[in-house]
C-alpha cells in the first residue's frame, strides 16, 4: 500500500497474526480469540482504506467542495464488501467497476473481502464464526492485492 496510514495498519495485524501463530498447543482458544479479534480490526482496516483511497482521488481531482462531499459519503458506508467497492469504482468511472470485478472474480479475491465482512458481522453479534488465523491471512492478502489494484486505478500519489 502506497498510503503509510494504511501501511501501517497492515503492519500492525501481520504482527498480531505472527504473534497469535505462534502460541503454544495449549492455547488453541486464545488463538481463535485473537483470530477473530484480528477479524474485526481487518475489516476495519477494508473500511478505512475504502474510504482513504477514494478520498484522496477526489482530493487530488476535484475542487474542495466535491472532495468533501465524496468523503463524506463514503464515511457513511460501513462494513463494505467487493459489491461496494466495485460501485465505488463505478461512480468514479465505468470502465474501473469492469476491470475491478475481473480482478476480484480471479484468485477468490472477492470470496476474501466478503468473509471479512461476514466473519466480522457474526463476531459482532456474538455468534459463532469459523475463522482461522490460517485463513484470515489468506483473506487479508487477497484483500491487500485488490487495495493496492484500487490504487493503481487511481494512479495514487502519495505526495496527493
């Protein structure tokens, strides 16, 4: 990720993963506590980046009042799935939602996104969610990928 707010929270949950693999046998229950724990901080990660990303697009290429419009619109999506992001893409131009939606139906990158999501409302709610730390890695590098390709899209400058 080209943006260091968001470097910095993949940072902080690839250390949290490390730290909770590396628990004992005997710990099995502290793992899953701490897998769904990092579930819900990555999709909090999702939805920062969502909103970051096409923020500062409208930053760097509309006047002040449009950017704060589309801002604060986006702040009011919550918890978004690859759906949202492919109608983000849209709104800001057709050809992108395409080339987004190939790029999430390849390598179950949309698959990643949405469990995110769906682990993350069951965490909520205090139901039971499958999660892993082995398959929250997964989903969050797949997640990463499709973020770094919305950011290529926007032909991100960190300098913006």
């Amino acid at each position: 990720m080209k943006l260091q707010v968001l470097s910095s929270q993949i940072q902080r949950l690839h250390w949290l993963i490390s730290q909770a693999s590396e628990l004992n046998a005997d710990q099995l229950e502290l793992q899953a506590h701490l897998a769904r724990y990092i579930c819900v901080l990555s999709a909090g990660f999702l939805e920062n980046a969502h909103i970051d990303v096409y923020s500062r697009y409208a930053r760097a290429c509309s006047t002040p009042a449009v950017a704060d419009y589309v801002e604060s619109t986006l702040r009011r999506v919550q918890n978004p799935k690859a759906k949202r992001f492919e109608e983000t893409a849209k709104a800001f131009n057709k050809a992108w939602e395409e080339d987004l939606a190939t790029f999430l139906n390849s390598d179950g990158r949309r698959d990643a996104i949405d469990a995110i999501m769906s682990n993350r409302h069951l965490i909520a709610h205090g139901k039971d969610s499958g999660i892993t730390l082995a398959r929250l890695k997964e989903y969050l590098s797949k997640s990463i990928a499709v973020l770094e390709f919305i950011e290529n899209q926007c032909n991100f400058n960190p300098q913006n």
